[in-house]
C-alpha cells in the first residue's frame, strides 16, 4: 500500500500546481506536503453511539430533537 503523501506528490500535486499558477498568475509556486499520522481510537460502530457522540459535540442538535419531536433513526 502507498503512503497518503507518495499518491498527492504523484497524482494530485503537479495538477493543483498548475492549476493556482494558471488561476492566481503565480510565476513561482511550491507546495510542501505533510502527513499528520495520529490515529484515533474514536471508532464509532453503533446508531446509537453515533447519535450520542453528535449530541455531545453539537448540542443543539439535541435541543432541537426535543423541541420538534424528531425521530432520528
């Protein structure tokens, strides 16, 4: 398997190059990539671990659950 950084540099970095040198009139242009490799152990499997992760990160959203009676499944 490749690395995330190896497919941009071959694929997609000369493209987005040209692309804001045609775009932007940029005569001199480099893009330097990096790659942030943490990992997060926040793998959410079931509905109802989803739904409480989004009402804990966006309250309203359960405000607006309550309010309007929604049946979110």
């Amino acid at each position: 398997m490749q690395p995330k950084k190896d497919t941009f540099i071959q694929n997609y970095k000369q493209r987005l190059i040209n692309y804001l040198h045609n775009r932007f009139l940029l005569s001199a242009i480099d893009i330097e990539t990096t790659i942030d490799s943490t990992e997060s152990s926040d793998i959410l499997y079931t509905d109802e671990q989803r739904y409480n992760y989004l009402f804990n990160k966006y309250p309203v959203l359960k405000e607006m659950k309550k309010n309007f009676n929604l049946d979110i499944t």
